[in-house]
C-alpha cells in the first residue's frame, strides 16, 4: 500500500469515467517550451514505435494505480508503456492492465509543479516500480535521468558528449540548444519532430513523384522509339 503522503494528487479534473476516477487532468500547459517538449516526445516516440503497434506512448493521460481510491493518481507528461496495447482509453488503470506500469516516464518541470515533480513524484514512481523516470526543466535546460534497481532510482550517468543513454528506450536523450531531443545511438542521429518529419515525408512523396514521372516519360520515349524502329523495318520489307 503506498503511503497516503506520497501521493500525488492531480488539480481537479475536467471529466471522471463511468467508475468516478479521473478521466482526464486539466494542467495548464505553463509556457510554449513545455507544450514544445512533451509534444515532441509524444510524436517522436510514436514514430519511433511504430513498428510494435502495442507499445503505448502516452501524453498526460491519468495513471490510475490503487483500485477504489480515486486519489491514487498520476498525470505524467510523457509516459511509455510497452506491451500495452493502444486502444482508446480516458485513463490508464493499472489493476485492469494485468499490473503493467510505465517503462518511462518524462515530467516536464514548470514553476507550479516542480517541488511534486522533485520530491514526491520520484519516490511514489520509484515503488510502482517505473523503470525509468526523466526530469526536465526546459528553461534552465537542466535535464536529469533515474533509472530503477532494487526498488530506487540511480542516476543514469551521462555520455562523454553529455547525453543520456536510455535504455528503456533504447534511444539517448540529450540537449540541443534549448531543446529536449532524443537521438538515435546507432547513427548518432537527432530524431526530428513533428514537423520535420513532416517536411521529410513530404520531400520524398515529392522525390518519389518526380521519380514516377521520369519512369513514365522514359518508358513512353522507349515506346515511341520501338514503334518508329517497326515503321522502319516495314518500309525497308516493303522496298525490297
């Protein structure tokens, strides 16, 4: 049983489930940063997943984790969950999900949250037993990682360049500029967000549709030459 202090109480929700938990929480996103980072990661992260369609990735749903007491909630700002499967839900109750808790979560620090975020989250994450939980603070640009062993978080040791390795994730996480960014450790890539991605998709969709229509001027010109060569070839049979 986790100890009623240790809980952590989101601010009062918009909207419970037919049960009478939270169904969702009603946080305001404190400034642009933070909306950058957490959207970021969630659409990066489903992309990077997208090839095990039952990992969830999860932007502040409502982590429900003690059946029957409604106050036992979490909103994290990022949260994975492997195995988990991705159909729709309002919240995301551990005793329904055959016990499975987040494999990584991410909370953003704003200037109402960070005292929860510092010193409660960590100890109430850390006996659900979450494998690894991520601080960041996005304008101090201070970035921390914890990783679990035998029921408490270690700090995860940074990289010679700075950066943080993942191992839930199998990805690094780092700092570029002002910004939180994850980066592939096999090609020492930055995976681009939402909109990058976007504009990649878009050139190659562009390049695929100029590659078509050479294809298609290439295989007409070759036609157009086969038909002249058999025009030729008649004249000549028709002149002997």
């Amino acid at each position: 049983m986790i100890h009623v202090d240790a809980l952590y109480r989101p601010v009062p929700p918009v909207e419970y489930d037919d049960d009478g938990y939270p169904g969702s929480d009603s946080k305001v996103i404190e400034s642009m940063r933070h909306l950058a980072t957490t959207v970021y990661g969630y659409y990066t992260l489903e992309t990077w997943f997208s090839d095990r369609p039952e990992t969830l990735v999860a932007k502040d749903l409502v982590l429900l984790f003690e059946e029957g007491n409604r106050a036992a909630a979490l909103a994290p700002d990022l949260m994975v969950i492997f195995d988990a499967g991705t159909s729709d839900r309002s919240s995301y109750k551990v005793w329904q999900e055959g016990d499975r808790v987040p494999d990584f979560v991410l909370e953003v620090l704003s200037k109402s949250t960070w005292r929860k975020d510092l010193r409660v989250k960590p100890g109430l994450y850390a006996a659900l037993g979450v494998r690894e939980l991520w601080l960041f603070e996005p304008f101090g640009l201070d970035l921390v990682g914890h990783s679990l062993r035998d029921g408490a978080y270690e700090s995860i040791r940074p990289l010679p360049d700075g950066g943080l390795p993942s191992r839930a994730l199998g990805l690094e996480v780092v700092v570029e500029g002002d910004k939180f960014r994850f980066r592939d450790p096999g090609t020492g890539q930055i995976l681009p967000d939402h909109t990058q991605t976007e504009i990649l998709r878009r050139q190659a969709e562009t390049a695929r549709d100029k590659a078509e229509t050479a294809l298609r001027t290439a295989e007409e010109r070759a036609r157009q030459v086969e038909r002249r060569n058999a025009e030729l070839e008649a004249l000549l049979a028709r002149s002997k």
